[in-house]
C-alpha cells in the first residue's frame, strides 16, 4: 500500500491512446478495410477521389503502418531503395530524380532511401547488399551499362527493379530514359542551322549506355550534313568544371578551334563557355554552346545558351510507379518508357526551334 505522499505509479508506455490502425481509418472513412488498404498501396481500381480521401484521414489521424508488423504478415519492408554513384554531378538531375521519385511514393505504403556507391566502389556492392538482406523490396538505379551485371544479377534473382537508361541485353524489364541520340542528332541541326562548322562533344563516360547512344547520334548526324566533328578524348561531362574547362581552353588554343559544342551536363557546359571566353571567344558570336538541363539554372549563367530540357520528374513518376507494380505483381501496361526531345530554346536572343 503506497503512503500518501509516494507519486502515483507511471503509465506503462503502451497505456496511451491506441495507434491508429486501418480499421480507425476505415470507421472514419466509411469504407471498408479492404479498400483502405489497397488505396494506401495505390492499387489503380481505386478512384483517384477515393484514395485521396484516404490518405488525408491517414494524415490527419497520425496513421503509420507498424513496418514489423508488415515484414512479418507478408514479408515486405515497405521501403525502395534509389542506389546513386557519389561521383554524379551535383548540378544534374540527381536532385530532382529522387524529389520526382518521392512525390509518387507520397501516400502510399513505400518510403524512399537513398544508398550511394563511391568511384572505388564495386557497383554490385550495394545491389547485393540489398538482395541478400532484403533491406527493400525493389531497387531503382541509373547510369546503365550496355551489358549491366547488376541488372543480370537481379534479373536472375526475380528481384523488382527500374532502371533509369537502357541497356543492350534484351531483357524485359521497367525503364524509363531520355533519348539521348534524339537529343545529339537535335543539337547537331540546330549547330549546323547556325552556320557552326566544327562541331565537338563532350560526352558522359563511354562506359555508360546514354554515352553510347549520344556518340552515335553526334557523329552520325554531323557525318550526314557534312561538318567536321571531333569527340573530347581526355575528359567527359562527367570530370568536373576544371578538367573540362582545361581541356577546353587547350582545344581552343589550337588551329581550327570549333566553333558549336555540345555537352553531356550543366556543369560541363559551363566550364566550356569560361574556357572560350577566357580564349577570347564571345558565346553566340563566335561559338555556340548545346546543352541539356533538368533544373533551370544555365539562362541564369549565359542568355545565349542553346537548351535543350530533359523531363525528370516525369522520369522519377514513372520509375516509382512502374517498381511498385512490379513489386506487387500487378499487369502495367507502360512498363518501360522514353523521352523523345524535339524543342530547342534558343533564349531570349533566338526563337524557339522545333524538330520538323
């Protein structure tokens, strides 16, 4: 028997007020359990109106599925894994992939994590990591390679993953990617409209599949209207500001300088135009610049850059919803996806070109 002056005994922890389960939603929704479920996991036979209603009762009741709860019941992490190389430019898309990526898992069961990988590192390190572990229930990755070991190595496993590029394997499976020998082959008509003459580019490392694809449309194109093309051989878009303006400035250095460049990345871009001007060139008079971009930033840099934008966002949708189908089994009519670009802005100094 406690004295009077002895507190009153804690609560056990678990005493307060019961998490909020699918059968709290279900009794605030009217619907029933069933339903609520498949909405919260963006099953497409649920209207849009239905599931919106129930992820807000989710929210505002605090609702978070119990994740060993889940692992247990049906052996599901609820997580997707975005597995990214440390070494991609920072002022790509990376960011605006994974922000793309986690707004489509907004709502439903799955969480987005990111896991990188370091240059030195085994790009199979973290895949089989995550196969062995079953630390996700799908991977999402890029920089594809023509014949990718990690999209091998998942494939044989029956483990559900999206990449973002293709590869040259002829397997089946989710993809999304931008056409980037559409792209190269635009560039180089719209160099070639401007009266540019000695076209080069300054690819992705060739050992990625959207360099390939890139390659081959520069130079097939530029071989069929006649111009003069040369590929940047000591660094690629990849290398960073300071090697490929280095590279750059020695290129211009040297007899029969070009005169309209493409490039594989923003950053790239950038460091081309500082290597030109630096050599006494004036962007729009003496040399153009192509390039591509996901986040507005090059107008901000130079008016005169010629651009030509790539959709990530939409690439990051598609990607999150086609891994979950595949994850949960069910039919996805589009499966794998690409981006064709067909529009050049030209900025404020031109007009904007459209693929005829």
């Amino acid at each position: 028997m406690p004295l009077p002056s002895d507190p009153p005994p804690l609560p056990f922890p678990d005493s307060g007020p019961e998490r909020p389960t699918l059968k709290t939603i279900a009794a605030a929704t009217g619907l029933a359990v069933a339903t609520v479920s498949r909405a919260l996991k963006d099953a497409p036979d649920i209207g849009e109106d239905t599931k919106r209603r129930v992820r807000e009762t989710a929210a505002r009741l605090g609702y978070r599925p119990n994740r060993a709860g889940v692992r247990l019941r049906t052996g599901k992490t609820n997580v997707i894994a975005l597995v990214l190389s440390t070494e991609t430019d920072v002022m790509n898309h990376t960011s605006r992939l994974i922000y793309s990526i986690a707004s489509a898992l907004r709502g439903t069961a799955y969480h987005l994590v990111v896991m990188p990988f370091f240059p030195d590192q085994d790009p199979m390190e973290p895949i089989r990591y995550l196969v062995e572990t079953e630390s996700a229930d799908g991977v999402i990755l890029n920089q594809t390679k023509e014949d990718d070991p990690r999209i091998r190595y998942m494939t044989e496993r029956h483990f559900p993953f999206a990449a973002h590029g293709r590869t040259s394997m002829g397997l089946d499976h989710p993809y999304f990617d931008f056409d980037n020998e559409a792209f190269a082959r635009l560039a180089v008509r719209t160099l070639v409209g401007r009266r540019r003459h000695r076209l080069l580019l300054v690819p992705p490392p060739r050992s990625h599949m959207y360099s390939r694809h890139m390659i081959y449309g520069f130079s097939d194109e530029a071989a069929l209207l006649g111009a003069p093309f040369e590929i940047a051989a000591t660094v690629t878009s990849d290398s960073g500001g300071d090697p490929v303006e280095a590279a750059v400035f020695a290129r211009f250095a040297e007899p029969n300088a070009p005169d309209g460049l493409l490039l594989g990345s923003t950053t790239a871009a950038m460091a081309a135009i500082a290597a030109a001007e630096r050599s006494g060139r004036l962007l729009g008079r003496d040399f153009d610049v192509v390039a591509k971009e996901a986040v507005p930033m090059l107008r901000r840099f130079r008016q005169d850059i010629i651009i030509i934008r790539e959709d990530v966002g939409r690439a990051g949708e598609f990607l999150a919803r086609a891994l979950v189908a595949a994850i949960e089994k069910r039919d996805w009519a589009d499966q794998q996806g690409l981006e064709v670009p067909d529009k050049v802005d030209m900025g404020p100094n031109g007009q904007t070109g459209e693929r005829r």
